[in-house]
C-alpha cells in the first residue's frame, strides 16, 4: 500500500514503487481532486501520458481527503451489530 514520506503536510512526496499507477496513489493516499489533481501538479516529473510513471520517481501530494473515519473491517472481519442475526456467524 502506498505511503507518502515523512515530511510537511505541505511537502509530502511519495517515492513511487514498482507496480504503482497514478489512480490507486492518490485513492490510497486520499489526495484530494483523485488522480486527475496528482497528475496536474507533478506533470513534469511525469511527463506528456500519467501511465508511465516508473520507480523512484517523486511525486508531490497536493493535498488530502479527509480518510474513513473508522475501518470497515475489525480483525479482518466486517463490523456487525451486535443485534445482526449474522452478527455471530460472521465473527466466529
């Protein structure tokens, strides 16, 4: 899963890794304005086409969504109410 380095909130980079394309950096990351806003602001490391980034290129993250407020999954498994009739079979 992507993670962006240490940095500012407004210097954040994220050092791109084999097999990572532009959409699912910035859904993970939650960066606000998707994919279509980490491209516009790191065109020029990017270049002319957003499919093409490689290894070890920078990225800057122009900024975030706010993230899920909680996980949907607990243990790995799907929170249930407690009063759920599958509550138990779905935790067992």
């Amino acid at each position: 899963m992507p993670t962006p380095d240490p940095g500012d909130a407004e210097d954040r980079v994220y050092v791109v890794k084999a097999g990572d394309y532009v959409a699912e950096i910035a859904r993970t990351l939650h960066v606000e304005g998707g994919r279509q806003a980490l491209y516009e602001i790191d065109r020029d490391v990017i270049g002319p086409n957003p499919n093409t980034i490689e290894p070890a290129m920078k990225l800057k993250l122009p900024g975030r969504e706010t993230p899920p407020a909680t996980d949907p999954y607990e243990d790995g498994l799907p929170k249930v109410d407690e009063k759920t009739p599958s509550a138990k079979a779905l935790q067992t």
